[in-house]
C-alpha cells in the first residue's frame, strides 16, 4: 500500500480542517498539505453564516471566496416586538466550498472517500490499509469527549425552499420566535438566496438530542404556509445537533480518546481543530468565528512539528475555554434557571440590547461592560433559580457525533 508524506496531514474535510487546509496553502505555499475526509464531498450537506463583524480585516481574504451571499442586514421577530439590525450577514455553502477546497488543492492534496483507523502526532493509518507519514498531523474530524462536558443541545431540521412566487424578504430572518414553543427554545431561521429559494431551518435548544424528522419537515411546511409561500420543491436538507456548553472538564475532555479512529496510546499528544478542540461559542455552538482564526493562526507558526503543533493546539483550545466563561454561565442559566418555555424570553430581551454589544457577543469578544449590561435590569427568569443555576452541574453532554455545522 502507498505511503503519503505531506508537512501537514488534516484529518476532516468540514468547515475546520477546510479552512485549515486553504489557509496554509494560500499563506504557506512552502507547506505540503493533505486533507483527509471520510465522505465523498468536502463539507458534507451544510449551511454556514456569519456577521461581517465576527472576522477580522485580516482575515477576510480567505472567507471571501467561500461566500455564496451576503446581505446588508437582519431580522428579529419575538412576540413583543420585531427588529431591523444593520450588521451585514453572509452565507457559505458546502457545495461553495467542496469546490474551492478542490480547485486550490488539487486532486494530490485531497483523499476522499476514506476512514481513519488510527492517528498520532506524525502518523496515521487508513482503514484501507493506506498510511501517511507527515511532519503534523492534526484532528478536525467532529466532537468527542462530550460526556465531560455538561451543557443542552441546539438541534435543527433546514430545507432549501423553491417557490412559486417570490418570498418578499429582502434580508435573512435570524430568529423568528413568533411560533409555538415546542422541546425549549423554538425559533425558525431564514435565509433568501434569491426570490423564489429560501432555505428555512427549524431549530431548538432542546435538554434532548433527539430529532423527529417528519415532524420537523411538517413544521417548516406549515411555517411557509403560515407565511403565503407556495412550495414547488425542495431542493436541499440539513440536519444538526450541536452541543451548547455549560460546564465540565476540559482536561478530561482533551485527553479522552475517540470511538473511531482511535490514537495510539492514551493522550497522545495529537493536535486538535473545531469543535474537536472545542473551538465553539459555549452558548450559541457558533463554530465559524473560530475556525476562520485558528486557521490563521496556524499559518503563522514556525515549528509545524507533530508534538509541538499537540501542543500549541491544546494550549490554543485552553485559552479559548477560559474565555468562554461567561458564555458558559449563560448557557447554565438559560438551561438551569430558565424553564423551557421560560427561554424565548430570555432571547427576546438579548435582543433589546445595543447593537454593537450584539455584534461584540456573537464575534466572542464582549466587554466588561457588555458583559454587565447583559445581566442588568429585571431579569427574565426567577433570581433563586438563576443563582441556583451556577452552583449546578448541569446535565452531561452524550458522545453522539453532531451531524450539522453551526451558521
């Protein structure tokens, strides 16, 4: 069987690994690199969004290309009250993606279509019995380790919508709460590729992991029905279950091995990427954010060695969990303090606050004062529970593989 031996072997083509993997070769050239991913297409079935705000001046070059369209703005509807915000919005696409990853890559820098039996700092094994031997191997296959981690779920059913007459929206609706409030937090996400295809996703924050497919599929029917839409087709799905983070271990989370493709030998030193290294919003699951600045990141390291990439990884991941702290007291509160049908409340005052502490919360870099603001005035669920809330532990977070990518 042959041998690849790239400087950098990426195990997962999602969001993560592919933004990995574009970086280096746009900002590295000097660095062979290999991307690995178990499925047919890069990115797999996947919607991805962001704000503007969330990504660096910097940065933007290698999210450009990825964009398949962008907005001015966004909606928010809650019972009480509706709202205009002016932050620009933009949509990748996984179909966007697979074919940039493919066309700057090229065929010799992409394996598809194959498994991982077994990885370390400077090597894996596929499960064809293929081997890699790289300077750096680092892992971007999807969540593990989650039973350390306590926390909800944010779950979603989203269907590509093409219609027989035009929609009217002119900007995504990023929450619409209006609907009845089922298993949580219930809101419908929309988003108007052009006038006649929408893709309109159905989404909890839900204590269970669980999905109903047909049950979903029926509730974004009767939304558009509820909105005078027509439906003549559906043209695309996308499911996902994503942890909300609460509480837990992080070192045990680290340390803890995968069901597949497994490590050689315990804590092994491997570096990490996405929501492996739990490189996500604690409260929100919002990966993209992340991802865009640990891939560049990586472009400007020296040493690109297995251990010492382990190493600057994990010491990366740990930053970023001490920074998430307040997101993660949120999320104890929204789920520990907040009853379910408590939490649509709480996001209807979220979104009453200012519109650039909005944009600091969902870009991950709040201020002290943001912070204050977020927990001033009369608070949407009972003080006793809420103080309760961050003693408790939390419920443990299941080791499923989540099936979506967070927008």
């Amino acid at each position: 069987m042959p041998t690849f031996s790239p400087n950098l072997a990426i195990l997962g083509g999602g969001l993560a690994g592919s933004l990995i993997a574009l970086a280096m070769t746009r900002q590295r050239p000097d660095v062979r690199v290999l991307l690995v991913e178990r499925g047919e297409r890069i990115g797999g079935d996947h919607v991805w969004s962001f704000f503007e705000t969330d990504i660096a001046p910097a940065h933007r070059d290698l999210v450009e290309p990825l964009i398949a369209r962008r907005w001015s703005g966004y909606e928010v509807h809650f019972p009480g009250h509706s709202r205009l915000l002016s932050t620009p919005y933009a949509s990748v696409t996984s179909k966007r993606l697979d074919a940039l990853v493919r066309a700057t890559l090229g065929a010799e820098s992409l394996l598809t279509g194959v498994s991982v039996a077994e990885a370390s700092p400077q090597a894996v094994l596929l499960a064809d019995g293929r081997s890699i031997a790289a300077d750096a191997v680092i892992d971007a296959r999807g969540a593990h380790g989650l039973p350390h981690l306590t926390g909800g779920w944010q779950k979603f059913l989203g269907r590509m919508l093409r219609l027989a007459t035009p929609h009217g929206l002119e900007r995504p609706v990023v929450m619409d709460a209006r609907v009845d409030q089922h298993d949580g937090y219930r809101f419908v996400y929309c988003l108007p590729f052009s006038e006649r295809e929408i893709f309109v996703e159905d989404t909890y924050y839900s204590s269970d992991p669980g999905l109903d497919l047909p049950v979903l599929r029926q509730r974004v029917g009767d939304y558009a029905a509820q909105m005078g839409w027509h439906i003549d087709s559906v043209t695309y799905e996308e499911t996902g279950v994503l942890p909300v983070i609460a509480g837990g271990d992080f070192e045990k989370f680290w340390n803890s091995a995968p069901d597949s493709g497994a490590y050689s030998g315990a804590n092994s030193g491997i570096a990490r990427a996405g929501t492996r290294a739990a490189l996500v919003n604690p409260m929100t699951s919002y990966s993209f954010p992340d991802a865009v600045r640990f891939a560049m990141h990586l472009t400007t390291l020296d040493n690109l060695s297995g251990v010492s990439l382990g190493r600057r990884s994990h010491a990366w991941a740990a930053d970023h969990w001490r920074g998430g702290r307040f997101y993660r007291m949120l999320t104890r509160m929204l789920f520990g303090a907040a009853r379910p049908e408590e939490r649509r409340a709480v996001m209807e005052r979220f979104y009453t606050l200012p519109e650039g502490l909005i944009e600091r919360f969902y870009a991950g870099n709040p201020r002290l004062a943001d912070m204050a603001r977020v927990l001033s005035g009369k608070p949407p669920v009972p003080v006793g529970a809420a103080i309760a809330s961050l003693a408790g532990r939390g419920y443990p977070l299941s080791d499923l593989a989540p099936k979506g990518a967070n927008r």
